[in-house]
C-alpha cells in the first residue's frame, strides 16, 4: 500500500469516526440533556450517572478512541504530504477532532462527569442546574468539532481521489 492510499483509507475513517462521534454528540445537545434538564434533579443526576458508566463499553470507546487515534495519525502524516491537495485540510480537520472533540471531552466534560458522580445525592442535586448548563456548553463546541472535522475529511477524500 503507497502513501496515498494509506492516507484516503486514514482519511475516509476518520470521517467516519468524526461524523459518528459528532451524532452522538448532536443528539445530547439536540435532546438527551434537555430532556433531563426537565425532570427532577435527583432523577436527572442519577440517569446522567448511569449514561457516564454505561458509555464506557467497547463500541463507543472503539469510535472515540479509534478517531482519536485516526487523527493523531493522520495529523503526524500530513507532514508527508503538506504539499498534496488537501494535506493542510487534513492536518486541520485532525487537529479540530483532536482539540475540539477529544481535548474538551478531557478537560469539561469528563472533570465535570467526575465532579457529579463524587458528590452527595443533596449537593449533586443543587449543581444538577449549573452542571446541565456547562457539559451541555461544551458539548456544543465538541458537537461542531466533531462535525466539521468529518465535513473537511469528507471534502479532502474527494480532492484525494
């Protein structure tokens, strides 16, 4: 396999991923959070608990983990072909996943999943509020990290071709 077929083949799954995670994503800001901003506090911290354990399973990790990788390699590549239609799109669609998407997911959201998860069924209860308001925040910036890093890998596969 020559270098530009590595490339397409990183560069179409990381579109994949990116566009995958970027749905999952969607979905909480578009509707998951919303609907557990509306009920009581206490139940709303404790489905939110049970999403936080419940996604650490093989297939999400596989999509998240997977274009994480995807994309770190893919960053690193595009030194080889900087100069190739595309080479800059790529190393920023990369480097928008990675930050965007991975980057904030391990500096908000996870911190603030954490913080949730360690604090008494009252206290957790009284932060329900302010918690839905910034994961929800950042969810939106990892949202449209995720998507438009799966839009510009899209566009690069077809200027690879």
């Amino acid at each position: 396999m020559d270098k530009t077929s590595l490339a397409t083949g990183l560069t179409f799954v990381a579109a994949i991923g990116c566009g995958t995670i970027g749905g999952i994503f969607y979905a909480f800001s578009s509707f998951v959070m919303k609907a557990l901003g509306r009920i009581p506090p206490q139940h709303g911290v404790a489905a939110m608990n049970s999403i936080n354990i419940a996604v650490i399973n093989p297939s999400f990790m596989l999509a998240f983990m997977g274009t994480t990788l995807v994309c770190a390699a893919l960053a690193v590549g595009s030194y080889f072909w900087w100069q190739q239609p595309g080479g800059k799109l790529v190393f920023a669609a990369a480097l928008l996943y990675l930050v965007g998407a991975f980057g904030v997911t391990m500096v908000f959201n996870q911190p603030l999943n954490l913080k949730l998860a360690g604090m008494e069924p009252a206290q957790a209860a009284a932060f329900w509020p302010q918690y839905v308001e910034t994961w929800t925040l950042w969810n939106h910036v990892r949202t449209a990290a995720s998507l438009l890093a799966s839009a510009l890998l899209v566009v690069v596969s077809l200027v690879m071709k």
